[in-house]
C-alpha cells in the first residue's frame, strides 16, 4: 500500500491573513523552523603594507609641543630684556652706593669742628640734616658719577675749611644747603612732598641773602 510523501520540512512559510474587528493581520504558519541569521563577515587579515581604511588626520602641531615652544619663546624674551636692562640697573646700584656710601657721609666730618657761640647740639643738628639732605638728593638717582664725585668733592673741601677756621664753618654749611637743595629740587619725582618741607633748613646757618634762617 503506498502512503502519500509526507510534505518536506523546509519547505517556505505561507502568509495566512485573518480579519480581526474589520482589520487584517498576516501571520505565519505554524511549526515552522525561525529562519537563520547570516554568519558575522571575517575581518580582513592585518597587512603592515596597506594603510588602514578611515579618514586621514591633517597634520597639525601638537599641544605639548606648542606649550613647550612657547615657553622657550617667553624665556628667550625674558633673556633679551634683561641683558637690555642690565647694564643700566647695575649702575643705577652703583651710583645709589655711591651716593649713600661715599657722598652724604663725607658731611658728618664736619661734626669735628665746633664753631664758637653755637650750642653744641644744635650744631649737630644741623650738620645731621645736612646729611638727610645729601641722601634725598642722590636718592632720586638724576645725577651722574661725575656730578656726585664733584658734589663730594665739594663737600670735603667745605669740612676741611671749616675744620681750619671753625668761625665759617656756619657759612661753610649754609653755603652746601644752598647748592644741594637746589639739585634736590631739580631732581624732585612727581607726587613727592617738597624738598624744603621734607628739610627744613636749620635756624643756625645764613639764609641765602646772608641773614640768618628764622626758627621754625
């Protein structure tokens, strides 16, 4: 007796529509097998010799690279400047020594001389002042070494007179303020308080036109 093929397993899945609430929907028969998913592509094998495939980079300067330069600019900058000040800091120096060291000292000889009918300290005073006086002037840093070296030149030449004639020593003195404070003036920055309020001349030395300075 033949009995009829059984039908082949793998054979396509027929769409069947139904109708639900006037609508239509298509489903699949049935006990069919789910359908297979392709196999994954195998990637290609490495070859040293062949460029990746993807987009190329532009060629650039890297971060590091850029901080890095920059810094070797700013300190080459740096460098320039300094050797273009250098020379004119060390003798702005040398003169500010000079000036605090060497010029406004040399007035304190006179300290050694005592002239007659004057107290003591109010000499002392005087002769102090005029060292304040000295120090402001070469503080403003206006005058050259050949015009500090001449001013103290001046002023030991003073001290030496009024040691050997210690009756002008007064004039000897009034005669440095007068000179002195009309540099300081000269050279006196902007904003700075008055050169003849910062010092006061002292009473005991001759005013200009050869009266005595009042009292303050």
């Amino acid at each position: 007796m033949n009995h009829p093929d059984p039908p082949e397993r793998n054979e396509a899945r027929t769409p069947m529509t139904t109708s639900s609430n006037g609508g239509t929907s298509r489903t699949w028969k049935a006990g069919d097998p789910e359908p297979t998913p392709p196999p994954p592509p195998t990637p290609a094998p490495h070859r040293p010799d062949v460029e990746p495939v993807g987009p190329r980079r532009e060629p650039g300067v890297s971060g590091r690279r850029f901080v890095i330069w920059s810094v070797v600019v700013i300190a080459l900058l740096w460098l320039v400047v300094f050797a273009i000040l250098r020379p004119a800091l060390i003798n702005a120096k040398r003169r500010s020594e000079f000036g605090r060291k060497e010029l406004a000292p040399s007035v304190l000889a006179m300290l050694q001389t005592q002239p007659p009918g004057v107290d003591p300290r109010v000499w002392d005073d005087a002769v102090r002042a005029g060292h304040a006086l000295l120090a402001t002037t070469t503080d403003a840093g206006t005058l050259t070494f050949e015009e500090m070296t001449a001013l103290r030149d001046q002023v030991r030449a003073a001290a030496d007179r009024a040691r050997e004639r210690p009756e002008t020593a007064a004039a000897e003195l009034a005669s440095l303020w007068n000179d002195v404070a009309a540099i300081a003036r000269r050279s006196q920055r902007p904003g700075e308080p008055d050169v003849d309020r910062r010092h006061p001349r002292p009473s005991i030395l001759p005013a200009a036109d050869g009266r005595e300075s009042s009292p303050e």
